[in-house]
C-alpha cells in the first residue's frame, strides 16, 4: 500500500492558488499594464502581498506536516521537491517585492494630491 500528498492537497492547494493568482496579476502589470483599471495600490504590491499570503501558508503547512516513520513501514515528511518548492515560492515573492519596489516605490499606497 502507498500514498501521496504533493503541493495540491490540504491548504497547501490554497497556497498554489494564489501563487498562480500573483504570477498572473504580475503578469499583466508587466505586459498589459493599460488593460487594468486604476487602483489606489499597484498592481505589483497586489501580486507581492498575495504570493507572501500564499508563502506564508505554504511555510505553515510545510512545517506542520508530520515526520519520520508511522510504525506501518509510511516514510512522513516533505521531501526534497517539497523544499525546492519553498525556496523557489520565497524567491518569487522577494523578486516580486523588488519589482513593486523599482516600478511603483516604496510606498504601496502613494499619497494622491488633493483635487481643488
């Protein structure tokens, strides 16, 4: 008998989600940044506050999952993809920071100037 758990099941289908969610959001900020209508915040602070949701429930999820041996001869614990994934999740949302830093400042929400 054996099983299987990967990235898509429990909350971690949720964290994938919105990382899929992010790179698309980023996506269109970059390549079709006419087409989205005009927020208060930038599409890029949007994309990188939704990856850090879905990082930091990947990082709960990967560090509350069981490990070692159950006794029945089932090896538990995130294996090398599992901490591959991590990394490569915590480097998308450090680059996405710093692309809604270089292309939007520092500040998600600009002060607007008062309209007379």
């Amino acid at each position: 008998m054996s099983a299987n758990v990967n990235a898509w099941h429990s909350w971690d289908f949720l964290a994938m989600l919105l990382l899929l969610a992010a790179v698309v959001l980023m996506a269109l900020a970059v390549f079709a940044p006419d087409n989205l209508p005009e927020l208060a915040v930038g599409y890029r602070w949007i994309s990188a506050g939704i990856a850090g949701l879905g990082l930091l429930i990947f990082v709960i999820r990967t560090l509350t999952l069981p490990s070692g041996n159950d006794g029945l001869g089932f090896s538990l614990g995130v294996r090398w993809g599992g901490w591959v994934d991590l990394v490569l999740y915590i480097v998308f949302v450090v680059l996405t920071v710093l692309a809604a830093r270089e292309a939007e400042g520092t500040n998600p929400m600009p002060s607007r100037p008062a309209s007379a």
